[in-house]
C-alpha cells in the first residue's frame, strides 16, 4: 500500500485539481474510467515526488505525469469493444457534456494516440506547440503537422 503524504497542501490539490485532471485524461484516453485510473496513477506519483515539487512547477508538473500515463494506457490496453458504455457513477458536468457530445468524441478517439494528444493539449489544456513539444518530447514541427493531419482527418469524418 502505498502512504500519500498527510499535507494539507497535497489534499488541497487534490480535491481542486484532481476533476481538472480526470477531464483532460478523459479526452487523452477516450474513456472516463481510464481517466480515472491514469489520475489516480498519476496522483500516487505525485504524491511520492510531492516534498521535490516547487510550488511555482506544480501545474506542469501534475500535467506531464497526467498525459505520460495517459500516454502509456493507451498504448498498453487492448481495445475492447461494447455494446453501451456502463453508466457513469460521477455528477461532473463536464463529464456528462462528455456523454452529450459522443459523436465527436469517439471521433476523436478514432484518431492515433499523438495526434489526440496534441489535439487535446492544444484545444483543451490551451497549450502552445513549444510547451506540447517538451510534453509529448518531439518537435513543434512535428507537433503542428499532427495538429494539421489531426483536424483533416476530423473535418473528413464529419463530412
């Protein structure tokens, strides 16, 4: 079992930036329970690096950790498809926004794994392409033509 630390500052954070979190690993893993598990992986990590943190580096620091194990489930799970998505057991707004636009969202789960990620970075974290680059550790050519073949490929299914 792992012991996350009793400072008041953690638990703070946590409450505050934790659905922050769930939301953006919501959009990078396409499911809101792989949201969940990424944040709560992500949090155990943070909790154990949380003394190391500067205050000023906490933001960036929670949403590199966040999209790395984003990153890697998505990379690791096996895809598995189902019939109906179980209901969710959470009353975010956000995340029942997430249930009404489910058309647009399972097209951007279509897309490869970069690609959502310099989506999502972009549109939903507000992230310009030289801080998605140090992120996603690739260039921000590279990051602005998975931006551009992300979208084409968006307009082209909405067609």
């Amino acid at each position: 079992m792992v012991a996350l630390p009793a400072d008041p500052a953690f638990e703070r954070f946590v409450t505050t930036q934790g659905p922050r979190l769930v939301r953006l690993a919501t959009l990078l893993t396409g499911s809101p329970f792989d949201g969940e598990d990424a944040v709560q992986d992500a949090m155990i990590a943070i909790g154990g690096a949380w003394p190391r943190i500067r205050p000023e580096s906490l933001q960036a620091y929670a949403r590199t950790v966040v999209v790395r194990r984003c990153l890697n489930l998505v990379t690791r799970r096996r895809e598995q498809t189902v019939e109906q998505v179980p209901d969710a057991s959470v009353d975010d707004p956000a995340l029942l926004r997430y249930e009404q636009d489910r058309a647009f969202f399972d097209r951007l789960a279509g897309l490869p794994k970069q690609q959502r990620a310099v989506l999502v970075l972009r549109y939903y974290a507000d992230l310009d392409d030289a801080a998605i680059g140090a992120l996603l550790r690739c260039r921000e050519s590279t990051v602005r033509s998975q931006a551009a073949r992300g979208l084409a490929k968006l307009r082209e299914e909405q067609r």
